[in-house]
C-alpha cells in the first residue's frame, strides 16, 4: 500500500516533551549586539546534544531573482561574519557572484529553537579560504579536490574514479591548493532569534543594524509569532 504523505503528517508532533527542552527565553536580558547571543545559543545546542548544528540552510538567488536553498556548514561566526564555503563555479558560487547577498537558516529541534541571518556576501582573501580548507579533515579536501561541483555527473563510475583519486592526493599532498575554492563571509545586516514556547507564544527578537555610521550599533525589536 501506498504512504499517505497527508496521514503521515498529521501523525506528526513537534517538540515532543520526552527529547525537548524549550528553554525560558528573556529576550529583555539579551546583549546588545547578536553575535555573543548566537555564540550562547549554540554552545547550548552543542551541550543539548543536538545533531550537526553546525549546519545551515543557506539561500541565495539566480540573475532571474529566482531562490534556491541547501545545506551548507558554518565554518566560523565572528566580526567578519557568518562563514561557509564553495567552489566559486558551484552553482551558489555563481548566484553569489552575480547577487552577493544571501540568508541563513539555523534549527535546533532538540531547543525548539532558530536563527536566522540576512545581508551582503564577500569572499574572503584566497590564503583564508586555503588555510580554512586545510584545517579541516582529509575527506574535506578530498571533496574539493574531487571539484567539478553542480556540474552534470555522466555516471556514479565517474563519481567513484575521480573522488579515490583525490582522496588518494589528499593523502599525499594535506596542503594541496584548491585555487577554486572560496571562503565567503556574511556580514549580517538583520539577525532573528526564535524560541519556540509548547503554548504558541513563540518568542522572536529580531537584531537589525542601525547603519554603517553607527559602526556595530543594533536595534532590536519583538516580532508577533
């Protein structure tokens, strides 16, 4: 018999009680500037034995305007930025290229818990972007080297020779440049945090910068759930 997609849905609960805690969110207490409250939030995600919580959903949009959204890793949050990285002729390279502005979107289920963050996009300087690619793992490398990203794959035979070859470079070769590989940076112009409440009383504060004059001054505001 056939799933029923609908059935399966509304069989669905979230939050449950047995593997969530939804924490007391004060949003009055919360600092001035979202950096130091996103750096808390994750470390207690991190803590709470939440799954991958580096990892994001990261939008970006073609020429045409058009969205498009995946997952990506958070490779560091700090006063340069929200981090990720790509192949620059990936097809997020490309939408960043030509728009260089893009969201990002972070869901801690096991804090009933959300970021997200919004503003413009620069890629960071190539020694970065290698000394970032370095001081990750050999599979990492591997997967660069491997390259050719969002291009049409002719068969899993390709796939397979082309990443044993590089995994077989990365092995020998652990600072082996990937000059196609890019860092990019986000600098934040609008950051929400959402804490979920079992009650609907969701509660969201959301950060916007106050201008580039005003250097790292930040409004905040509460939204409606």
């Amino acid at each position: 018999m056939a799933t029923d997609i609908h059935e399966l849905l509304r069989s669905l609960r979230v939050w449950d009680p047995e593997v969530t805690d939804l924490p007391v969110f004060e949003p009055g207490a919360a600092p001035a500037a979202p950096l130091p409250l996103f750096t808390e939030w994750f470390a207690a995600a991190v803590a709470a034995g939440q799954t991958e919580p580096h990892t994001m959903s990261l939008a970006t949009s073609d020429e045409s305007g058009l969205p498009d959204v995946r997952i990506v890793m958070l490779h560091g949050a700090d006063a340069d930025g929200w981090s990720f990285a790509s192949h620059a002729g990936s097809r997020k390279g490309r939408h960043l290229a030509g728009r260089p502005y893009a969201a990002l979107g972070f869901y801690w289920p096991v804090l009933g818990r959300q970021v997200r963050v919004r503003g413009p996009v620069t890629a960071a300087p190539s020694q970065d972007a290698q000394g970032d690619l370095h001081a990750r793992s050999t599979g990492a490398l591997a997967a660069a080297l491997t390259g050719r990203q969002s291009e049409v794959l002719p068969s899993l035979d390709d796939l397979a020779r082309a990443s044993e070859s590089a995994w077989e470079r990365a092995s020998r070769e652990p600072e082996a440049p990937v000059p196609s590989w890019t860092l990019y940076r986000l600098r934040a112009e609008e950051v929400e945090f959402f804490q979920g409440d079992e009650r609907r009383r969701h509660v969201r504060l959301r950060y916007r910068r106050a201008g580039e004059q005003d250097g790292e001054a930040w409004s905040r505001e509460l939204l409606w759930p």
